[in-house]
C-alpha cells in the first residue's frame, strides 16, 4: 500500500509577508511545511504503522520547498518527492493540481493521497478535489477521523448538525481536517533518520507536462486586489443599570436588522 502526501512549503505567516506587483505573494523570506499539512502526515504515519503502508511526501515549489519534504520526513514520511521548474511559478490551484497529479501518475499512483483542509498561505481547499478529479478517484474531505480496512477507507466528518460517516473503496483521496489530533513532535531520532531518506527531484519534462499549461500565463485565476483587513470597529455600550436598558437594546437590535 502507498500513501502520498501532497505537503506544501508556505511563508512564515508569523514573520509577516509581503505580496509583489503582480499580486503573488512573495517567497522569497523564511518558510516552512504549511501547518495544516501536518493532520495528513500524522493520519499516514499512523497507517503505515498499521498496515506497513509506504509514505511519500510529494511538493511543488522552488528549490526552498525541500524543507517541507525534509519536515514531512522527520514526521513519518519513507521518502520525498519535489517537483521544482521555474515555468510552474505563478501557478494557479488548477495548475498545481495538474502538476500533482502527473507526478503521482510518474510515481506509479497511489492508493490512498492524504491532504491538508488547506494550505496556511492561500487556505482556497481547491486542490484536494481538484487533483481527485484528476486523478478520476473518489475524494472524501473534512475528515476528522479515518480508518482504511478491506480495500475501503472511511472517514468521519464533523458538522454542525452532526457527524457523518462517508466511505470509498481504494484509490481515493482524503482532505484531513485539524480536528485529526495532535500531530506528534518528532523525536532526535526520526530527525536524524530523516537526513538519511531519499528526495527525488522532477522537473516538468520528467511528467510529460507541457509548460505553457502552467505559470501565471495559464492561470484561471488571477489576484484582481489585495487590501488590509478593516480595524474591528469598538462596540455600542449599554448601562445595565439604566431603566430603560431593554428599551435601548431592543431599539439597538431593529436599527441593526437584527430583528
């Protein structure tokens, strides 16, 4: 059984980042493995510990991304894969999951492709189910638990309303929600071993992907404006000693539209 996890290298939102002229954000300053993909790496970790299933960690991005693999390797991963062309820079969702998806077709395909609910940077959520329509696989999202037995992964997802459980038969892909658990922290020694297994790298030629298919060119979608957010407007205090406190408030609430 393979497992491959797409992972993402992302700016250091903490740090603070800039966009440039084009609207792209700049990646340029430090970087790391998009926290919302460590749910899919821990849920693969745990299955290779079940089922002796391989774990591939699979990136796109510029030569910086390799720290994502790196990471992705020190927390369970067998091996990594980075896809790395200066044609793919400026891609959109659409392109990125073309991408993904000719490199796992190179890989040999998967059975089961365990994603992120979204990346820390851009956190659309497109390219899960995009790449499963790809890959013409079922795609299963917003797991909070899955279980994989006989051929058939299930998942539960948590809603509002309640809890469903959804089920595929093999290959399929699952979007993992942070409600997963915990990632474990690696230990010195997985830090250790990770320096020890293989990334390969791959260039767009290697996946038989032409290069006007990608990039900013081919893009579907494109960055029109970027503003702030607003500064949270303060709040109306009403005295609750008044005597006409609920009068106020009922007046506040209908000038609002609230009822």
């Amino acid at each position: 059984m393979r497992i491959i996890v797409p992972v993402k290298y992302v700016p250091d939102i903490e740090a603070g980042y800039e966009f440039d002229q084009a609207g792209r954000l700049d990646r340029g300053g430090d970087g790391l493995l998009s926290q919302l993909d460590e749910y899919p790496l821990e849920q693969a970790r745990r299955l290779a510990e079940q089922t002796g299933a391989e774990v591939v960690a699979l990136t796109v991005g510029p030569d910086e991304a390799d720290e994502a693999v790196r990471r992705a390797l020190q927390m369970g991963a067998d091996r990594g894969v980075h896809v790395s062309d200066e044609a793919i820079a400026g891609s959109d969702a659409s392109a990125t999951a073309l991408v993904l998806a000719a490199a796992i077709s190179h890989l040999g395909g998967a059975d089961l492709i365990l994603c992120g609910a979204g990346s820390a940077d851009a956190t659309t959520s497109l390219i899960p189910v995009q790449l499963a329509a790809r890959l013409q696989i079922p795609a299963l999202t917003g797991a909070a638990s899955l279980t994989v037995q006989d051929g058939v992964v299930s998942v539960r997802r948590d809603e509002d309303a309640g809890s469903l459980t959804l089920a595929a038969a093999l290959p399929a892909l699952v979007s993992v929600d942070d409600k997963a658990g915990e990632p474990a922290y690696p230990s010195a020694k997985a830090v250790m071993l990770a320096r020890k297994k293989p990334i390969d790298l791959l260039e767009l030629a290697d996946l038989g992907v032409d290069a006007a298919a990608v990039g900013a060119a081919a893009a579907k979608v494109t960055v029109v404006g970027i503003e702030p957010v607003p500064p949270r407007a303060g709040g109306q205090v009403l005295d609750a000693e008044s005597d006409d406190v609920v009068a106020a408030f009922v007046e506040l609430l209908q000038a609002n539209a609230l009822i």
